[in-house]
C-alpha cells in the first residue's frame, strides 16, 4: 500500500499510480483548475513535492511517504543547519552512459528507429517519460542529459545520432474558463478511465479520445468545418458546462453543454523542443515530433499562458503600443517563460502574430532546460576547482599553520606567530615551503637561443652554476611572470637549464614554454617538474650554519646553485633571496620533502628555528622591495612602469615582448611603481590597518594607490609599494601623501639597501666536522607496484618512476629496447615524454640531450575492474579504451589523471598535489555507489 | 495579466529616411541610449537606429541586469558611477517602471590574497565616490542570512567588499524605455534592418547600406555588439576585440527574499533574485573565441556546483531556463568609445560583461561627443587609441564576473 | 560536457581540459615594425566562421596542436591543414 501526505492529509495510491493520479482518485486538482495533460506539457499539475518546489505530478511516481504540497511555489524553507548545509551543498551522483545512438522517446516511431539502429549492430540507449527518463536537454558534445526515478542523472554520449521521437503534444484550450477543473486532454481522458477514475459525465469535444471504453462519453462535439466552435466553459471552479457554437458563424446561438468532464481534442502540436534546442548537431526528428505545428485559431479571450498568467487582452495590450516581433511579445507579456517554455501558449501566440500583423513567425528559441531539474542534480558530475597541496601540506597543519588558497595552492599563511616568524629570518633562521614555484627543465641544442628569445635577461652570460633572476613578458611587454634561471653547473652534452615561475604562473608556465618553443622552432627538450620537486627555503642569518648541521657544507656563493646532499637528499641548492636575508633555496624530489623538513627543523633546533608562513614573507620582501606578481604588477605593467629596466637587455637580439618595449618607451611615461616611507601612519595596537589600495596624493592630485602594505610593521615607520603618476611636468613627486599622512617616495629597499645580509660572505671554520651529524639516506615512502590492489578503502601512494623528455624518435628507439627491468610500466603521456616504473639510471641513445629524472610527481592507486568501471562510470565522461591493456589520459573527477587498463584490474595516476583531493573524491563516489546499491 | 507585463510603453515605427544627421547601427541599449540622449540632451533628432533583429535583442535582452560601479581603475570607477546614477534617475526621467532595485552587492573572499583584493577595491571605490565598505563574516551573514559561511567547508567567507549602490534593473525595459524616449522625439528605429555595408566617401564613412536601401549620415555610429568587428572591417579597421559566449540561467521562484546580489571572484559566479523571485546565476565567459549562441551543459554544471558551495538552500531549486549571449572583450577589460580614426565613424565597444551596467553614461557621453565634437573628460581615457599610446586600461574590476 | 576537442594524441576530450590558444596573422599591408607589434600584440581577425586555432590539452598530454573550428556554431571542421 502506498501512503502519501497531501496538503497533511493521508491518500492511498494503488501500483502504478503516478502522483497526479493518485490525487485524482481522491478528487484533488493538483493546482486547483486548468486542462489536464498527464503528458508533462502543461503546467496544471505543478506541486511541491518533499520540499522541490514546480514538481510535475503527472510525471512522478507516486512513492510512499511522500509529502505534497498543493502549492508549486515551494515554501518558506527553514535556515539550514550548518550539517545540513554541509549535504545540501553537495551535487547528486552522475552516470555516464556511451553508445551509438540515442532514441528520446519509445512511442511506435521510437521503437522502430531503435530497431533499426540495433539491427545494424549500433549500440542504443533509449529514453522513455513514460517510465520516468525524463530528458532535459540536448547539448553540443554531442550530450544528452536525463534524469530518472531514481535520482539518478544520466550523462548520454552519443557517437552517432541523437532521434528525437517525443511525439505531439495535446494543444490546450485557450477560452474563458479553462483554469476550471474538470478540463482534461483526451489523451489524458483515456489514461484516466484507463486508471479506474470515473470522469462522470464526460463531454467530448473535438478529436475525442480513441481509446475509451463506448459508452464512457455523454455527448461528441466535432470542431470546425460543419461542427463546432468552443466558446468557454461554465462553471464556479468545476466545470459545469461547455458553451459551444455552430462554427464560422459569430451570430449563431450559443449552446451549453452540461457535463463533469470537458475531454478536449483540440489537434496536436510536434513535440519538437529538443529537436530544436539541437539545431545542427547530428539529430532525427521521427513520428509525430517531425511533422508541421498546427496553429490553432487565434484566440479571442481567455489565458494564453497559464504559467505567466497572461491573457489574450495582454497580449492586444502589448501589440497595440508596437510590440510586434514574437520576442518582443513574449519579453513583454512573460509568456512563454514558465516551467512549460511555451508548451501551452507557443502556438497561439503564433496564430495571434499572424491574425495582427500577417506575418507567420518562427517559434521562438528552444532553450535548455526542457524538463526542469533540480540544482543539485544539474551539478551531477562536477566539482569544484581542485587546489594543489605541497608535499609538506600535513607538515604545515602538524605545526599549527593556517592554510590559505594562493595562486591555485595551499599556502601556509601562518603558523599563529606571525611577528615571531619574522624575526626568526631576520634574526635566526627560518624555513619556508616553496614547492609552488614553476619549475622547468629545459635542455637541447636549442635550449640557450631559446631562453634568450623568452626571457628579457641576457641568458648568454650566465656562466655553469650561475643563476639569475629574470623577468617573463608577454608579446605586449607587459611582464607575466618572474623566477629565476639556473644553468647548468655540470656539462652535460649541450646546454640545460632550470628555471622557475611563481606559484601563481605555474600553471601557465609549461603551456607559455611549449607555445614559444613551437613558434621559434627551436630543438628543445622541456620537463615541467612543478609538481616532481619540492623546495625548502633556508633563510635567515644562521642559514649556512643549520644547513652544514645537516651535513651540508659546500654551499654555493651568491648567485650561483650546486647540487648538494642535504641530511641525505638531493638538492639543487640555488642561492638567491627574496627575503633579503641569506637564502639557501633547497630544490628535491617530491617525495623526499617531508623527511628533509622534519630534518631540517631538528637541525635547526639550537638555533631556534621555525618556520614562516606567506605573511611574514609577504612582509620581509616588502622590506626589500621585491615586486609580488599580480599584486603590485597589472596588466600594462612594463618593465619601464614596474622600474626593472636593469632587467631588460634591448641589445641581446630578439625577445618575446622585445618590439612592445620598444615601442611602449617611445610613449612618455605615465606611472612608476614605486616604494614609499610612511612615517607614523596611523597605529592600531603596535600595528597600523593596510593601506593597500588607499590613494597616493602629490597636494590636491591624485597620483596613485599603494598595492602593498603589510600593516604589521611596528616602529613607527612603514614601507609601501604603490604605483605613482608622473606629475603634468613628467616627473615623478618626491614627497607625497598616503590616506592624508605625509610619505617620501625612496630610491631602492628600505633594509639593507646594500644587500650585504643576502650577499654575505659564509665563514663555516666554527662548524667542525665532528659537529655535523650524518644522516641515513631517506628511504622512500613510495611503494612497490606489485603490492597490487590495496584493500578497501583504497589509500593513494606515491610513486616512484622516472619521467624522460627527449626527441619523438629517441623515445620510439628507446621503448622498443627498453634498459629498464621487463617488470616496468611505461606510460608515453606524450611522444617525446615518457613515464616508467624504473631507477633514472639509464641515458637515452641517440639524444645526448634527453631529459631522464628521477620522478616522485605521482600518486597511484590499483583498482580491481569492477570498481574502476564503476567509478569511472561516473566520474570520467570521455569514453575508455576497450581493448586490453591500454592507456589514456584525461579528466577523472575533476583532476587530471593517467589510467593503464590490464585484465582484471586498473591503474589511476593523478598529481601528487591533487593526489588527496582525488582519493576523498575515489572513496566518496565509492561509497555513494555501495550506498545506493543496497 | 501578471504584474510584469508590459503597460506603459509605446514604440512608433517609422519608414526609413534616405538620410539621416546620426545613423546608429545597432538598437541595443547602447545604440538606443545613444539616440535618447541625442533626443534629449542634445536636440538632435533626426537620427536612425538600424537593427538586425528586434530591439535589445542582442545582449540587452541577455545579461544579468546587475549594475554597480565597483571597478578597479579611477577611470572605470567614474565612468560607471555615472551609469549608477543615472540609472537611479532613469525612472523618474522616462515616466517609466524600469524595475529598478538597490540592494547592494557583496563580492566574497574566501583566501587572503581575496581578502586583500577586496580591501584595496573598497579603498579605490570610496576615493572615486562609488562607496563601497569591506565587511567582516558577521556583516556578511546579517546582510545575507542565506550564505553558508564555511562556503561547503571548503571556501569560507572571510570577508566581503561591500557596495551598497548595486543595482539591478529590468533590462527589457530599459532598451523599451529608452526606444520610445528617442522614438516619441522623432528618431526612428528600424528593426529588421542589417546594415551590409558603410558608404564611403573618400577616407570618410558617408551612410550605411542596409537591407532597405542606402541612408546617408553626417555621422556614422557603431553600437553593435557581438559583430563588430564586422562593421568596423567595413571601415578598414582591425579591432583589439575578441567575441566570447556568456552564458547565464534562471532558477524557477523562491519564495523567500534574497536580499543582496552575491559574487565571488574565487569560485567564479554570482547570484541574485530577479523581481520575480527567481534566482538568476552567472559566471565568467567561455574561454574560446565564439559567435555560438547555444547553450552548453557545463555551464550550468559547473555554476550550480559552486553556487551550492556558498548558497546550498538552492539544492532543491528548478533551473527554468538557459541562455547565451556573445561579448565583445577588449584586451585591457575595458570599453572603447569615441571616436575610430576613421571621419565620420563613431564607435562603443569592448562591452564585454559589463555592458549593462554601461547604458545611460555609455549613451550620454557618445552623445555629447557626437553632438559637440568634443571627446567628453569622462570617456577620454577609454578611446580606440589607447593601445597604441600604451594607454591600456587594465581593470582587473571588471576581469572575470559581469 | 560541452564542446569536444579533438585531441590528437589523446582523443576527444571535453574543452574543460584545454586552453585555447589564437594564430595571429597580421596584414602584409601593415609594415611599420611597431604598427605590426601592436597589431600583433593587440588586434585580432575575430573571424565569424572556420578559423584555424591552436588548443592545448593542459589535463592530458599537455601539448599543442591545431584544429579548425567554425566560431558561429562551435563546430569542429577537422585538423588544421598542413
């Protein structure tokens, strides 16, 4: 027995019911007046049902429990509690469906045409309202997307044809009285005395309905040519009566027919929103849903639109002040707008604009959504954008630190000592987590001219070991990015470099590198190892001293990089600083990171060290005046206006953004970012607001606004940045005014304007040998890839492989002779790159210039089949290969991802920065889909 | 009859002329707001608006009717705070109900750098009289009960900037307002009318080919939007303009009020309740170049996947209905108005997603140049020719969201 | 899913996973070396029907290649041209 609450009161459903008939039964009209469809074309069924809000309830099932509101609006939704906001706020589960063909619709022509794709072995999902697929659009993919009783929302990806087969759709009265009960299409009229339902005394009215038992009608009224023209129907909220008249006769005397039931068979109209929505994507329109709309006489009184509410006298009223066009008509009254788009009024709108102006026009645009889901299940299958974690993300949260989003990252922002961590650089030694920079391996015969074309800087100069910071220009001159370019202290065969982005560009680094690669035709060979190193900075005035603790002692001069065991890992040590102080940045494998940290602070330990989150960094390199891109850098900013002409070689030869330099110099200056001294600016509690943004004044003029402003400096005095105007003379004012208090533009950084603390001299004679302590090498968390499929649930690991870069031939040479064990997966993710399951020590014959590192950028986890299909049901939408074994590439649940198909089970790689985002992602689906099955 | 149907307006269709002083291409709000400003502020009525379609059908009749003046340059921050004010008198001025509603806007931050970015833009607003205010997650709660503050656990709101003065408008209304304020001064609207070609007179843009004939003008104006560097190639000019879709969706009506208009640059979309009650969501631009008004699956997708991060009470709201319109970007974010180089060949483009906002201060200060000559103080910095005097006006206040 | 790009080495893959990339040509007429880097720098065709265009696949091989699409309707028209 099925039990449901309407309006609080208990109704009984009998198996099969849909909601609307089960309210029926009981004598309830779901809105209280208005023709019937049972067919989803009308609005006049509309209910609340279990809190969503413009149900149809000729479309849903009838489900015990359920609670209905003859009320479509929805209510007043209490305020969610934060758990449940927590659940609402989450998508409903998607599942993606391949095949061949699509058939909407399984009326006669819908089954034939999925007949006949079957027959010539197409594979076909079919699609039917009439048991509960209720499809919602069809979209460019091609994509056709469903909903289903089970709350499932199905993702259709057709590879061949989408067949529209929705049939027609029963035209509604347009006449006074028809939001009376007791109105239904005769179509519905069949389904109704089909269902047990006693219409009482029924009247027929045009095409009456084939299907009734004889006898079931009191009277037939054919409409048209030497029959009938329906008037209105009578009634005081229940049809009492339809008033008929000879038709083609205005004169003709009306005539009332008494009845409990008006069955209207008023012609049909195609069916055809979807076909429309679908214009040129590759869709058959078949049956009834292909053929020409009828147009309906142009009606003289009563609701056209009974989802807007708009009647024939709006639609005059609009007409009559110049609202002529079919969309100004419907911008003007709202019909058409409603939850049947036009199902109802399309067509007597059109007969309207053809009786006023003479002119047939075109429908007008069919537009997602043709059957109206929820929220939550439009959002099946997406996610949110992922942010990339560091290998030291939990090192952070263990000790205490705040993380924040930056430039697509988890930041430490602090550890909840912001000051203490400031001083710990500028006094002891701190450490830093910098694994967000861009990083780039770049090597080739090309590899230097080509540098020299994407950087500004003088690339030929920079001798083996050496580094140097160098900006990166768009092809405006306006500056994209900056990092730091290290050549290469050994000499391999030809030239390698590494060079590094901001954490913020890294993502667009690689992408910007290839692009110009590709334009200058230069033979190069480029790794992005953003994700495969980690880096440590060591900063602060003990830097040399914790680093030799840790058994590093030939550490590299100022401006130069070396690699370097440190605490027994592997670094690129490059010594440059942003802090101001002297810096050791500390470049290693991803994996290695957690245990050189930990290292690192217990090394440190004597010294009082501890690390420093982005704030207290944002402020040290203020100090310095050392530019954060995309805060104080804009759009136009050229090297000219951010005052790094020392960074621009305009006599090197070409160089992205070369031209526009040249160019933009020959136009006077207009602004320069510039630092300022603010004396006293106004004090909180030891600590003044940030002035960012507020206005920089030079008397009564504005001349600009400061871009940074730590608002942490105490001592009296505070150094901005800011971009200042040039005055009407072309000069840039010294004396200025930030928020009304007194500022001195400066000329370089306000500490240690020499730069001797970050140049210093290192004098290691007091760390003695026998004080340095030597620690084992660490051992790898990555794990064998026989350890096979994890149990349940499934944990991803990190794995340990090595990724090549080198020349598409190379690479053939190379796999077909593989140097590695045969127990190795290989993975060409691109033909120049390769990802295998082996130890970097291998060369590549023939490419003296291949890139061969050691790679711990990974995560991996192995699922048996059965799960991997299941959860790739759902979340990758782009077909999987069929054949075994096999690799692809591409999005899987919002994370980019690698998967290797064997036999029986299957292998997922992601990032190792989205590697956590991506197995809270794997185990909620999992468990959704368990969940669900029982 | 519902309440929003139409009941005041009148549109006067007339022949077109064989000449006219001002030929408009274009009778979107820009075109229209050109012309009703000529009408009225000028006198200047002998001017014909030439349109492919019906009027506002382009992305007047496709936006998100939001308006404000929160950008981030003094430049833009004047321009629209100009818009802002005369849309608020734009009701009393055309006698006509243009449903227009202050309820502020409130952009969240949800990381520190968004924090600070909100900050600096209250900062510059206030300095340029678009008053805006940061606000702390308490403010933000109270002003918009309901945002869930920990934004789904994963994007909390630590803050907001906070623009009283944001607005939206009943955008229909605003082109039909406009149109019958310049049609009853005698300027004539043609609708179904393209303009296939300009009619040069030496270097000199002399009238418009359209589908109804030749039509001479002493001044020429381009207000098209979506196609224009079509137009301008007419002229023999290369636009710094990329045409990019735009998508939005309205959900079915919530019964309950949604007091301010919502957006967050992080998660990329923004949200506020139309006078009907429903809830109307947009986002960013579709990143590739396109003139396709089809609506796309991910859009919504997406959308409704981060707005159920910070608004999850639409969990159970019924998406009613999609659309898509096409902008036209500019480089720098920014509009370009004035003139082209070309005599005689006006233009207001790079209306992006910001358009709307635009429609009175755009049709004002087009007008007084067309009118007197002079490039008005308000648009000077936003001219065609600011690329080429590395002049570019970098907004990163209208970068992203409408 | 929205629009599908056809990527060479991986398939087709929905355009969330890509970044699109302009061919810029600049008119021969234009010779000045300054008036060709603003026109490069800043202008563009905007051509309303096929146009050759250069996609990135950022979430799979990460690579450039080249496809010519019809910008009025979205369409896919095939490889670039060689």
């Amino acid at each position: 027995m099925t039990t449901l609450l309407v309006d609080g009161q208990r109704i009984e459903a009998r198996g099969g019911d849909s909601l609307l008939v089960a309210m029926l039964r009981v004598g309830l009209h779901p809105t209280g007046g208005g023709c019937l469809c049972l067919a989803g074309d009308c609005p006049n069924c509309l209910v609340t049902v279990d809190g969503v809000a413009y149900t149809r309830s000729c479309q849903v099932p009838a489900r015990d429990g359920m609670i209905v509101r003859r009320d479509h609006l929805g209510g007043e939704e209490p305020a969610l509690l934060p758990d449940e906001a927590m659940s609402a706020g989450s998508a409903a589960p998607a599942h993606h469906v391949h095949c061949d063909t699509v058939v909407i619709g399984q009326g006669a022509s819908g089954r034939e045409a999925a007949r006949e794709a079957r027959e010539v072995g197409f594979d076909v999902a079919t699609f039917d309202a009439r048991d509960g697929q209720h499809v919602t659009g069809v979209y460019p993919g091609p994509l056709v997307v469903a909903a289903d009783d089970g709350g499932r929302v199905l993702h259709v990806h057709p590879r061949r044809e989408i067949v529209v087969a929705t049939g027609a759709a029963e035209i509604q009265p347009v006449v006074p009285g028809s939001d009376l009960e007791g109105l239904v299409t005769a179509r519905a009229a069949a389904k109704l005395v089909g269902a047990g339902i006693d219409l009482g005394r029924a009247v027929a009215v045009g095409e009456p309905p084939g299907e009734l038992p004889s006898g079931s009608l009191a009277g037939h009224f054919p409409l048209g040519q030497g029959g009938w023209e329906l008037v209105r129907f009578d009634g005081d909220g229940r049809v009492e009566a339809v008033v008929l008249r000879r038709h083609g006769d205005d004169g003709a005397a009306e005539e009332r027919i008494q009845c409990d039931t008006a069955v209207l068979g008023l012609g049909r109209n195609p069916r055809n929103a979807l076909a429309r929505m679908a214009s040129d994507l590759p869709v058959r329109v078949v049956g009834s849903a292909a053929t020409e709309p009828e147009l309906p006489s142009c009606p003289r009184e009563g609701t056209v639109c009974p989802c807007s509410g708009v009647t024939v006298a709006d639609l005059d009223g609009v007409w009559e002040r110049g609202f002529h066009e079919m969309e100004l008509l419907k911008r003007a009254t709202l019909a058409g707008t409603g939850t049947c788009q036009g199902g109802v009024c399309l067509p007597y709108l059109r007969s309207f604009l053809l009786e006023r102006g003479g002119r047939l026009q075109p429908a007008f645009t069919a537009r997602p959504l043709n059957r109206q889901l929820t929220v939550r299940e439009l959002a099946a299958g997406a996610h949110t954008a992922v942010t990339a974690r560091s290998p030291l993300h939990d090192e952070h949260l263990r000790l205490g630190a705040r993380m924040d989003r930056a430039g697509g990252w988890w930041r430490p922002w602090t550890y909840g000592r912001q000051d203490d961590e400031y001083r710990s650089v500028r006094e002891r030694v701190s450490l830093g987590d910098v694994s967000s920079l861009g990083k780039m391996a770049i090597s080739g015969p090309d590899a230097e001219a080509f540098l020299e074309r994407i950087v500004p800087t003088r690339v030929a100069t920079i001798r083996p070991g050496r580094c140097r910071y160098v900006l990166m220009l768009d092809e405006r001159g306006y500056l994209l990015d900056d990092g730091m370019l290290c050549r290469e202290a050994e000499q391999v065969a030809g030239d390698r470099f590494f060079l590094t982005s901001t954490s913020g560009g890294s993502g667009f680094f690689e992408l910007w590198m290839r692009d110009w690669a590709e334009a200058f035709g230069c033979d190069v060979r480029i790794l992005n190892q953003t994700a495969s190193l980690a880096a440590i900075n060591v900063t602060g005035p003990l830097a040399a001293r914790l680093l030799a603790r840790a058994g590093a002692l030939e550490l590299p001069a100022f401006g130069r990089h070396r690699r370097v065991r440190v605490a027994g890992v592997d670094c690129r040590v490059v010594r440059l600083s942003f802090t101001g102080e002297l810096s050791y940045e500390l470049h290693h494998p991803a994996a290695d990171a957690r245990k050189l940290w930990r290292r690192l602070l217990e090394a440190g330990a004597a010294f009082g060290v501890q690390p420093h989150g982005l704030e207290a960094l944002l402020r040290l390199r203020l100090e310095k005046g050392h530019i954060v891109i995309g805060q104080d850098t804009d759009y136009d900013s050229t090297p000219r206006r951010l005052a790094h002409e020392w960074a621009v070689d305009l006599n090197k030869g070409d160089f992205v953004g070369r031209q526009a330099v040249l160019r933009t110099n020959k136009q006077p200056l207009d602004k320069r970012l510039v630092a300022l001294r603010v004396d006293n600016p106004p004090a909180g509690d030891g600590a003044h607001p940030s002035a960012e943004g507020a206005a920089i004044h030079d008397g009564d003029r504005y001349a600009g606004y400061v871009t940074s402003d730590t608002g942490t400096t105490a001592g009296g005095d505070a150094t901005m940045l800011g971009w200042l105007y040039l005055d009407a003379e072309g000069r840039l004012p010294r004396e200025v005014t930030v928020d009304g208090h007194p500022a001195r533009r400066v000329d370089g950084p306000t500490y240690d304007p020499e730069g001797e603390r970050a140049r210093a001299a290192v004098d290691r004679r007091d760390e003695a040998p026998e004080n340095v302590r030597e620690f084992p090498v660490v051992r790898l968390e990555a794990t064998d890839l026989a350890a096979g499929i994890p149990a349940e649930p499934p944990r991803l690991r990190w794995l340990e492989a090595t990724r090549v870069s080198t020349t598409p031939e190379a690479l053939a040479a190379l796999v077909k002779r593989p140097p590695w064990s045969a127990g190795a997966l290989t993975f060409r993710t691109a033909p120049d790159e390769l990802l295998v399951t082996a130890t970097p020590d291998f060369g590549v014959a023939g490419d003296p210039h291949a890139i061969v590192e050691r790679e711990t950028a990974f995560s991996y986890v192995w699922l048996d089949e059965a799960t991997a299909e299941r959860f790739l049901d759902r979340e990758c939408e782009w077909p999987r290969p069929g054949a075994r074994p096999a690799f692809a590439q591409g999005e899987v649940a919002g994370i980019p991802a690698r998967l290797w198909f064997e036999a029986g089970k299957t292998l997922i790689l992601t990032p190792a920065p989205f590697a956590a985002a991506f197995e809270r992602r794997l185990t909620a689906s999992l468990a959704e889909i368990d969940g669900g099955a029982t | 009859m519902n309440e929003f149907t139409e009941r005041q307006m009148q549109l006067t269709w007339r022949a077109p002329k064989k000449s006219y002083d001002v030929v408009i291409v274009g009778a979107g709000g820009h075109g229209l707001a050109t012309a009703y400003y000529l009408a009225t502020r000028h006198g200047i009525t002998n001017v014909g608006v030439f349109e492919r379609g019906y009027i506002g059908g382009g992305n007047s009749g496709r936006n998100t009717t939001i308006i404000r003046a929160n950008y981030g340059i003094p430049a833009a921050v004047r321009f629209y705070q100009r818009s802002v004010d005369l849309y608020r008198g734009l009701e009393q001025e055309t006698d006509r109900w243009l449903m227009h509603q202050q309820k502020g806007i409130l952009w969240m931050a949800h990381s520190e750098a968004a924090v600070r970015a909100e900050r600096m833009r209250a900062k510059l607003n206030t300095e340029f009289g678009a008053e805006t205010e940061f606000v702390g997650p308490r403010q933000v709660e109270e002003l918009c009960p309901q945002l869930d503050m920990s934004g789904g656990g994963r994007w909390p709101v630590l803050g907001a900037s906070y623009h009283p003065q944001g607005a939206t408008a009943r955008h229909d209304r605003v082109v039909w307002a406009l149109a019958e304020g310049a049609m009853e001064r005698g300027a004539h609207v043609h609708q179904n009318t393209p303009v296939e070609g300009l009619i040069l007179d030496g270097e000199r843009v002399a009238g418009v080919r359209t589908a109804a004939g030749d039509v001479a003008a002493r001044a020429v104006v381009s207000a098209v939007g979506g196609h224009v560097s079509r137009i301008a190639a007419m002229a023999g000019l290369r636009l710094p303009i990329r045409t990019h879709r735009l998508q939005a969706f309205v959900t079915n009506h919530y019964r309950q009020q949604f007091g301010p208009i919502v957006a967050s640059s992080e998660l990329f979309f923004y949200a506020s309740q139309t006078a009907r009650g429903e809830m109307l969501l947009g986002a960013e631009i579709d990143p590739q170049p396109s003139f396709s008004y089809r609506s796309s699956h991910d859009f919504v997708q997406d959308v409704c996947r981060r707005a159920l991060c910070l608004l999850p009470f639409m969990s159970n709201l019924r998406v009613l209905r999609q659309w898509t319109g096409v902008c036209d970007m500019s480089p720098d974010y920014s509009p370009i108005m004035g003139r082209t180089g070309v005599p005689g060949f006006f233009i207001t483009t790079g209306w992006g997603t910001w358009g709307f906002k635009a429609i009175p201060a755009g049709g004002e200060q087009m007008a007084e140049l067309i009118a007197t000559g002079e490039i008005p103080e308000l648009i000077a910095p936003f001219g065609l020719d600011r690329f080429a005097r590395d002049r570019t006006m970098a907004d990163r206040g209208s970068a992203g969201t409408h | 899913m929205s629009l599908r790009i056809p990527c060479p080495l991986c398939g087709d893959r929905s355009v969330h996973e890509f970044v699109h990339g302009e061919i810029r040509r600049i008119p021969d007429h234009v010779t000045d070396p300054d008036e060709r880097d603003l026109d490069f720098a800043f202008h563009h065709d905007n051509e309303e029907g096929v146009v050759t265009e250069r996609w990135f696949h950022a979430l799979g091989c990460r690579r450039w290649f080249e496809i010519r699409r019809d910008t009025t309707t979205d369409r896919i028209v095939g490889a670039a041209e060689s």
